[in-house]
C-alpha cells in the first residue's frame, strides 16, 4: 500500500511517500480502507520528537473510511460499514485524567496516512450521516479535544462566556462551533484580520486583534471560561479578563511553553486552571452524538491528495490555515 511515512533523523526532509507493507487485523481488531485522514499540529511535533534512527512509522491519527477485514471475534461491525477513527487508543471510560499505556494513533503505532490501517475495534465509531468523506475525515482528533476541554474539564453551560485565543486551529474552531451550539457567548481573538471576520462568520460574537488590550476593548466585560492552545504569549491577558471563580483550561503552547503567574491574581480571584488532552471512548460517543444532534462540521481549510501530504505539512508549518487540512487518498 501507499504511505506517507517518518524514518530517519527527525525532521520533516525525512518524510517518504512511499510503498509500506499492510498488516492484518489480529484478534480485536479492524482494518480500515482510509479514504480521508486529518493533519494535526501533533504531526508536526511528533516529527521533531522522534530519535535519532528512528524506524519506519506511518504518521497521521484522524481518518475515515470503509471496514475492509475483521479480526477475530469483532461484532460491533461487519465489512463495508462506513467509520470514523476514535485515535485515544486504550482509554475507554471518562476519568480525570488518561490512564497509564494510553497512546495517541500514529507515533508510535502506525496512523492513518495510508491506504489501510489496522487498530482495535473499540476505537471506530459509524461515520456521522451529516458529514462528507472530507469532513469525517479530519474531525475526531480536534473534536474529542474541544468536546473534553469545554464540557468534562470546563463544565460549560448556557449563557456562559467562553474565550477562544488564536482562533484558526482545528481544535480552537470546534471549541467555537460547540460552545456557540451549547448557548454559549463567544469571544476569539488571532493576529489575523481575516481569521477574525471568519470566526464572526462562523458566529462568534466578538473578535479581537491578539495584540490589542483585550481589557480595555472588552469594556469590563470578563468570561467564565478561556480555552487556551496558545500557552504564553496570551496568558496574563487571559487572566486579566476572567471572572472572578472562572476557569483556565489549557490544551496547547504555540507561542511557548512557560508561564508566569502572579499568585495574589490567582487565590484572589479564586481561578480553576486545568490541563487537557483528547478523551476517552465513552467522551468520544458523546461528542459524537452532540455534533450530530446540533449538525455541526468541520470548516475544511484545504484538501491534498495522498502523494501530496508533504503539502499540507508545509501548508500548516506556515499557520496560515483555517480550519482543518485534509488528506484524500485515491481510494
């Protein structure tokens, strides 16, 4: 079969398109004929994380596709069923955190950049009815990690505000649509002019330059809730406009890794600040059910075909996109 695959030194000149041998599902398992797959800023750091000499490893962890072979003893679906691929591999049940021997799909198993790919059963869903190939595709990954960040850690509600720093990002866009879908008021905020007006069009209710006083532009107004993948560069801001017993959920560090609090800010003001990444099974299914009760979808920002993921590396290596990148294969 044909993949895009890491071997080598890291970095993304060590990317192939290249033939990579299928494997065939064991016991539990499925194999699944992709027909589109999702890039991630995983990706990205996944090729920059990787040893020296590292082996042969399909990358990717969103997909979606058609159930080619079943393992032994699978019942939850039959061949020819359409599905998407749930990429929290070995976490089943909601709980506080992920638990131990939790992986992510692609890195160190083999993802979904391929023509196939085998994993357990649990892990595929039946592909939203709503959806096209494109938008199945690229949503689970960004969307468990929105779905987990707004309703399990940041117990959001209706009528609440929530604050979107540099809107743009896959999982940043879902926490829109989802928190807009909940009854919610939403504030975004990005460096790009353009990105604001798309937020506004999407239905966020204000949009503000990163680089402004968000302060003084928001006029007293404070949120409940930020949803944070930006890490340091928006952090003092972001604190600086939360309500008094509001919550900081962070998910990401674009722009940096370290932050400093100003601890009389943080027990005067009483803040909850949280970490989150991706989600169980059971947050999976649920999150399934509410973008399909509310019919939400992805915002597509550009599609590749398969021979061309390299494309879409360099595409978000740039951070001009908005919305998700697919990957189509030929199949």
């Amino acid at each position: 079969m044909k993949a895009f695959i890491h071997v080598g030194k890291p970095g993304i000149e060590n990317t192939h398109f290249t033939d990579f041998e299928e494997v065939e599902p064991k016991k539990g398992e499925v194999k699944v004929r992709v027909k589109t797959a999702g890039l991630n800023h995983r990706d990205i750091w996944t090729l920059h994380r990787r040893g020296e000499n590292a082996a042969p490893v399909v990358m990717g962890s969103d997909g979606a596709g058609v159930i080619h072979a079943l393992g032994e003893g699978v019942e939850n679906v039959q061949v020819g069923d359409e599905v998407i691929i749930n990429p929290s591999l070995g976490w089943l049940h909601k709980s506080a955190s992920s638990p131990d021997g939790f992986e992510v799909l692609g890195v160190p198993s083999n993802g979904t950049f391929a023509e196939y790919v085998t994993i357990p059963a649990e892990n595929v869903e039946p592909k939203p009815k709503h959806m096209t190939w494109e938008e199945a595709g690229v949503f689970p990954l960004a969307a468990i990690t929105a779905y987990r960040a707004l309703f399990t850690r940041g117990k959001l509600e209706s009528q609440q505000t929530v604050l979107v720093p540099g809107i743009g990002s896959g999982v940043a866009t879902f926490v829109l649509l989802m928190a807009k879908a909940a009854g919610a008021r939403v504030i975004v905020t990005s460096r790009s002019e353009e990105k604001c007006q798309r937020a506004l069009e999407l239905g966020a209710d204000l949009a503000l330059d990163s680089g402004s006083d968000w302060k003084k532009l928001m006029q007293g107004e404070k949120v409940d809730l930020v949803i944070d993948t930006v890490g340091t560069a928006i952090w003092d801001k972001a604190m600086s406009v939360l309500k008094r017993g509001g919550s900081i959920v962070n998910l990401g560090a674009t722009s940096g890794q370290k932050v400093e609090i100003d601890l009389r800010y943080l027990y005067g003001g009483q803040f909850n600040i949280m970490g989150t990444a991706m989600g169980s099974s059971e947050e999976f299914k649920e999150m399934v059910a509410f973008v399909e009760k509310h019919g939400i979808k992805p915002v597509i920002d550009r599609v590749f075909p398969h021979e061309n993921t390299l494309g879409a590396f360099q595409r978000m290596n740039a951070s001009t996109q908005f919305g998700k990148i697919c990957i189509k294969m030929g199949s």
